[in-house]
C-alpha cells in the first residue's frame, strides 16, 4: 500500500542536499514532523467532537480518548512515520 507524503517530508526532499543532511536539519525535520502530526490529530478530534455534538464533561472526556487512538491509528496508517 502506498503512502501518502506529508507537507514536511516533502518540503524536506526539496531541499538541497547539502543543507538537509545536516544533523541540525534533521533534528529540525523530526521536530516539524511532530509538530504537523500533532495538528493534525487535534484537527481530527475537534472535527469528530463537533460531528456528535459532544458537550464538555464526563460524556466529552470519554469520546475524546477514544477520538485520540483513531486519529493516532488513522495518521500512522496514511504516513507511516516516514524517514527521509
């Protein structure tokens, strides 16, 4: 199954070589690839919570783990946590 390539890996395989093989650069690439993953988790959950209409609370707090895992299952399974 192919996977798809995120914004970050993508930005990252246009840069010159010389500039991304930089353990800085790296460091920076895994700390971007973090940072979008987390975007988009919080993207998904605030999409599934506002889809049922969950109000705050008890009700809320347990959807929300459960929102959590998919978005968590649904992103590693589309990026695979790619390596550059």
């Amino acid at each position: 199954m192919n996977k798809e390539k995120s914004a970050v890996d993508w930005l990252f395989e246009q840069m010159p070589f010389e500039y991304r093989s930089s353990r800085a650069a790296f460091e920076a690439y895994k700390i971007a690839l973090e940072m979008e993953k987390q975007f988009l988790i919080g993207f998904y959950i605030q999409a599934a919570m506002k889809d049922n209409k969950l109000p705050y609370g008890i009700q809320y707090y347990g959807k929300l783990e459960e929102v959590t895992q998919e978005a968590e299952d649904l992103y590693n399974e589309t990026f695979n946590n790619q390596q550059p």
